[in-house]
C-alpha cells in the first residue's frame, strides 16, 4: 500500500511542479501574457510550488488581489491601466508575501515555545498546528484561540471579500455586451473555482476550537494535492491567451532545435 501512494503522490508531485513552471515560463516568456492578472497568476504558480503557512496565506492574499484586479478591470475599464500598473501590482504581490510572513511567522511563535515532553510523532501529512498542540505537556487553550483568531479570520474574511467582490462583479456584467459577459464570466469562473479550492479546507481546519478530527487528514491531503496540481489546468485549458502563448513557447524551442 506505501509503494502504490509513494507511486501515486510521486506522479502527482511531478506534475504540480511542471504543471506550475510551465505558467510561470510562459508568463514571463510571452509578450503578450503582461497584464496584472497573468502577474499575479505566476506568484500563484510559484506559491503552489511549496507547501507551507507562509505560501498558503501568501497564496490566499494573491486570491484577493486577482479579485481586485478583474474588479477593476470589468467595472472601471477606461481606468484599468493606470490603476493597475506595474508598480501597483508589484505593491500588491510583496504585499501578499509579507501577509504571509506574518501569519506563518506569528504561529511558529506560538508553538516553538510551548513545552513539550512526550511522544514526538504527529499523526499527520506534516507539522501542522492542531496535531502539534496535542503533544504539547501544558494548557494550550489560548494558543488555540489565536491559531483560529489567525488562520481561521483569514480564510473567512478573505471569502467573504471575494464573495461580495464577485456579486458586484455579476451585477455589473449586466450592462456589459454578450461577448463581454462570456469571457468576463470565463476569467472569473477560473478564478472562483481556485477560491473554491483554496479557501474550503483552511475554513473547515481552522474556524473551530483547537481539536483534530478523523477527517482532517483527508483536508490536509486535498488542500495539499489538489490546489497546486489543478490551478495550472484551471487557468490554462479554459483561457485561450495562455494556449496560444504555449503554442507559441513551443513552436519557438522546436525551431531552435533544429537550427
């Protein structure tokens, strides 16, 4: 059973990395691919190369910035340039990983200095932080109510922001033309469907007292897998500007090759 998931989750890491590095080449080898949201799209790609508080809640902040981006980009078209130009996004994005430095860092605070002095193996896919306060030898109530105060009110509050986010952004697709509202409704689709991914599992972890259930290693392992491995397929089989911008990467090594 250990060499068939070994197997498994191999092929599954395999193609989250290429899956992801393939975005982030095409994004930054395309000429055409230099709007914010194929900006903001690479730092997700590059965030899911990794498995950690910090990228995850770098990962959740980036969300929201690529809300604000097709925010601003449907309902102040005529604007869209000069407010999201390169020094804005630049801002947005180490913004983003600041975010996530701070929420990562405040729980490793939390955690290196309880005590502990018993069995020192977690149940669990990695050290995350309900497992790891189970083994601490002291009363670990309060460190609880942060961990939920911090992981927990960041996903909540960052679905809710992209929650109403894309309500105005529905309502506004109204009075836009039919061709308008697909391939508005075909960017924002991909977008949500990521939200949907990401947002999910962190929610069900953490918006509770500090206990662990029997289905939380099953969120840990879909939180983990799915997000990086599907989000590369996401924005790319549904945006025809990312295929052709492939297209092009490919047919250009091709030529190379046999010059």
């Amino acid at each position: 059973m250990q060499h068939a998931c070994f197997a498994v989750f191999f092929l599954f890491h395999v193609l989250t990395v290429l899956g992801n590095l393939l975005v982030i080449i095409t994004i930054n080898a395309s000429k055409t691919l230099k709007s914010p949201m194929y900006f903001f799209l690479s730092h997700l790609s590059f965030a899911d190369l990794f498995s950690a508080h910090f990228f995850g809640g770098t990962e959740i902040f980036l969300l929201t910035a690529m809300a604000y981006d097709r925010y601003v980009a449907i309902c102040r078209p005529l604007h869209y340039t000069a407010i999201m130009d390169r020094r804005k996004c630049g801002l947005l994005a180490g913004a983003s990983r600041l975010a996530g430095f701070l929420h990562s860092i405040l729980q490793t605070l939390l955690t290196v200095q309880l005590p502990f002095c018993g069995p020192n193996e977690i149940d669990n896919f990695f050290c995350d932080v309900h497992p790891l306060l189970k083994l601490a030898c002291a009363d670990t109530y309060m460190v609880g109510l942060i961990v939920v105060a911090n992981s927990g009110m960041i996903s909540l509050v960052s679905f809710f922001i992209l929650l109403i986010s894309y309500v105005i952004i529905l309502l506004k697709l109204r009075n836009q033309s039919s061709e308008g509202r697909r391939k508005a409704l075909s960017t924002c689709g991909s977008h949500i469907i990521t939200v949907l991914l990401v947002l999910m599992p962190p929610m069900f972890m953490y918006i509770r007292p500090s206990t662990t259930l029997a289905a939380d290693k099953l969120i840990i392992l879909f939180n983990i897998v799915m997000p990086p491995l599907l989000n590369p397929l996401i924005y790319t089989l549904r945006n025809n500007e990312v295929k052709n911008a492939m297209r092009k990467l490919f047919s250009i090594k091709k030529n190379l090759g046999e010059k």
